[in-house]
C-alpha cells in the first residue's frame, strides 16, 4: 500500500474551518437562548451540531433510530464521505435491507459536540472573538454529547427514539442515554463498549494526545489561526490507537512479518513491513479529515466516562426502573473492550431489573470487528431490532 502525497497545511487548514463551520450536511443552529449546559460548568451558546438523516418518520413519530458514532466517526454513517469520498462508516449495519433498515426506520447520526465534521468544537469559530476556539473551547463529556443529541431530537419533533444504538464511544453515548433519558429510549444496543473507561484506555489516550502536543506545528493549540498544522504528531497518535483496534490473529492474518514491495530488508528506518506501510498510511490519511485538538477533546470525553460513579459508585442505579429493553454486544478479540466490560453492563442491567440480552460474537478481528462485515453481529441485531419493532407496533 502506497502511502497518499501529503497535503499542503494551508490546504488542510481551510478545509478543516470549511467543515468545521459550514459543514455538507444538515444543521441544526441553537441560538443564545437556547444553552447547552456541560458538565463542566459552561453554558455553551450559541452553538451547533451537524447531522444526517436516512428514512422517513412515520406518523406515529414511532420509528426514530439514533446512531452515535465512535471515536474518529461522524454524522456520515451511510452516505458518501464528503471530504475521503468514501463510503459511509456503517454502511454495512445502516440502510435499505440492512440490520438498522432506512426503509422502514427514521434514521438521525449526528456529530459529537467537540467534533470537527460542524459540530461546534475546537475547530469551530468561537463568536466572541472570530477565531477559532482552540483550547480555549470547554472540556466535553459523554453525558454533554447526549445532551446536544436529545436536545436535536427534540428539535426534531421526536419525544423519544425507537432504538439508540452505537459501537465503542457511540456504545458509551447509548448507555448514557438509557440512563440519562430511560423515558425517551425504547431500545438499546451498545456493542464493544464499557460503562467505563480503563485505566489502560486512558494510558493509550494519554500517548496519543502527548504525541499531538509533543509536535511543534501544534502551536499550543493554536495551529489553525497561525495556518499550521500538527501532522505528524496526530498522525502517530491515530497510528498508535489503529494497533489498539486490532488483534494480534488479524494483524498477523493480514501482514505477518511481509515485507513491503522488496525482496530483503532494507537494513534502514525506512517502512520494510507490510504492517509498517499500512500503519504510516493510516496516519497520513487520517490528519486529512480530523482535527487534531478534536482528537484530544474527544479522547478525554472517553476517559472521563464512568457512569457508576455518576450513580453513587452502583452502576444497577444507573438502570434502576428503566423500562428500555438492552441488548448487549462484545468480541471474543476485543482486548480494547474486552468481553468481561459488557458481563458487568449486562450483570448491572440485571440487578436493575431490565430487560437485556447479551451476545458475544466469535471473531478474530478485534475492536473493529463492530464495524466491519460480521455476519452474527448482523444476525443479532436483525433479531433484537425487529424484536423490539413488533414490541413497539412499528410494521414492517
């Protein structure tokens, strides 16, 4: 795999403002009036998150599904990426015939508050000064994320969703929702997710945001406004987190010890392995897209993730009374979020008295496998949704 000619930072510094302010997407605008309160003690206004919509809304207003990305996601989950060009993230789960079916459910993905696809964040113009927030732009939890998503699903004339669904970080937002707005989630499926972020996950963060501070064209977060930007520091920070996604079966499947188009070692630092060419690829096409303090922000929303402790230490309390039915998904490879993160979920949801159902997919592929083509994770989902739907009166 050839790594792609790196783009000018000028040229990537325009396009991450273009997107991050106008993106090419719906919109939807919260005026001064209109706050987002955070965690952290701000009252954000005015303020914006971008989202896209597949399907149609039934009479009932029955039929909404909510989406929540993953880390590096966004609001693109089933049409083409308007800056990589690519298909969309989840476009083997979302869409006609698929598991989560836009031929029969309304389907809202909505960009992180803190993101960089036109969610207001780091990148976003900060009004009172015309610039770009930068560092300067409030500290962003899990719990601010479903906030601006239920406040957007309000806005949408919706008064609660059909199902709420997720991998990985959108997995973290699905467990908040359930136990932020039980009310307002029939159904529930986090898949390779925790209700809580380990303290090896935060060690991984932790190395990926000091590789992004640690490069000089980061500028103290400043970058965008001095037209720099931090390439090479988040390139090996997205480097770094891509071996956590994996398994050592997969990687050892798809690269083993290769070599990269040559006969013998090159006896340099040059990339002699496969697995070396494809993780430096990785890195260079990730900083196309993504916005470096994005990366940080996002990062440490996740590590601050503990829903237990926002319920007195018990996690059941998190659940106590809910009336949402929960299926549960995990991966035998996943070390990320190993299986025994989601036992707990599903052991807390017990005790809590809720209706769940649990699965642990057989696959080699690690984290990632949630998105890639796994035909269980299908099957199951296919079965819990349409499960729910009946529940629901949803037709086919």
């Amino acid at each position: 795999m050839t790594a792609a000619a790196p783009i000018p930072d000028s040229t990537l510094a325009r396009e991450a403002r273009s997107q991050a302010d106008e993106p090419q997407s719906l919109v939807m605008r919260f005026s001064g009036d209109e706050p987002l309160m955070m965690d952290c003690g701000t009252a954000l206004a005015p303020w914006q998150l971008a989202y896209q919509t597949y399907g149609a809304l039934n009479a009932q207003r029955s039929n909404a599904v909510l989406i929540c990305h993953a880390l590096t996601g966004d609001q693109h989950v089933a049409n083409v990426h308007p800056v990589t060009g690519k298909p969309g993230w989840w476009s083997s789960f979302v869409g006609p015939g698929r598991p989560i079916d836009t031929d029969r459910f309304f389907v809202i993905c909505a960009n992180v508050i803190g993101g960089c696809m036109g969610s207001t964040g780091p990148a976003s113009t900060n009004p009172e000064t015309g610039a770009p927030w930068g560092l300067d732009f409030p500290l962003v939890t899990i719990r601010d994320m479903v906030r601006a998503q239920a406040m957007l699903v309000e806005k949408l004339g919706i008064d609660d969703l059909f199902c709420v669904v997720g991998g990985s970080m959108g997995g973290m937002q699905v467990l908040e929702w359930a136990a932020l707005y039980p009310q307002r989630v029939f159904a529930a499926m986090p898949i390779a997710a925790s209700a809580r972020h380990s303290a090896q996950n935060i060690a991984f963060h932790e190395v990926g945001r000091q590789a992004v501070m640690a490069d000089p064209d980061w500028r103290g977060g400043r970058y965008l406004e001095e037209g720099a930007r931090p390439r090479k520091g988040l390139a090996v920070a997205r480097m770094g987190a891509h071996v956590t996604y994996l398994s050592e079966s997969a990687l050892h499947r798809k690269f083993g010890r290769r070599l990269q188009e040559r006969e013998a070692p090159t006896f340099s630092f040059d990339a002699d392995f496969q697995i070396e060419s494809y993780l430096r690829y990785q890195g260079i096409t990730f900083v196309e897209r993504f916005d470096a303090n994005s990366y940080l922000y996002v990062t440490r929303a996740m590590d601050y993730f503990d829903l237990a402790d926002t319920h007195g230490g018990k996690l059941a309390d998190a659940f106590r009374g809910t009336r949402t039915r929960f299926c549960v998904m995990s991966f035998t490879s996943d070390w990320l979020f190993p299986t025994e993160e989601s036992r707990a979920v599903v052991r807390a949801l017990n005790a809590a008295g809720a209706s769940v159902s649990f699965v642990e997919i057989e696959s080699d592929k690690g984290h990632d496998a949630f998105l890639l083509d796994e035909p269980d994770m299908f099957a199951a989902a296919k079965g819990f949704v349409d499960g729910a739907a009946a529940a629901r009166g949803i037709s086919r």
